[in-house]
C-alpha cells in the first residue's frame, strides 16, 4: 500500500464530499479504500472532528474483515 497515495485520496474524498454524518463518511472511505487496494484483508478506520466541542472530541471509528 502506498500510504502517501492513500492519505491523499482520503483528504482529497472528506474535502470534495459533503457528509452529514460520520457513519456516511467512514461507510464512503470505506468502499473508497477498498476499490483502490482490494487486496487489503481489514480495515480500521477512526474519523473525529475535533472541533464540534471545546472539551471533547466526536469521534467514529469501524474495522471490517474481508
């Protein structure tokens, strides 16, 4: 896995997508990540957006096995 080339793909699929729940995004990276690299056997991934309160972080986070 490229992960430079993954980390692109993934900042440049949050900032051109409009998501209204984190669920959608982690299920869109999700089906993203795994078109690009099928060869990948699990997957976890964590979204958090650190900005919604002062004192805590939002965050959601999945695994899936293929």
């Amino acid at each position: 896995i490229d992960y430079a080339d993954l980390c692109d793909m993934i900042e440049n699929r949050v900032k051109t997508e409009r998501y209204t729940l984190l669920e959608e995004a982690l299920a869109d990276l999700e089906t993203l990540i795994i078109a690009a690299y099928p060869h990948i056997e699990s997957l976890s991934l964590k979204i958090a957006k650190p900005e919604i309160m002062a004192h805590a972080t939002v965050a959601l986070s999945a695994k899936w096995h293929y």
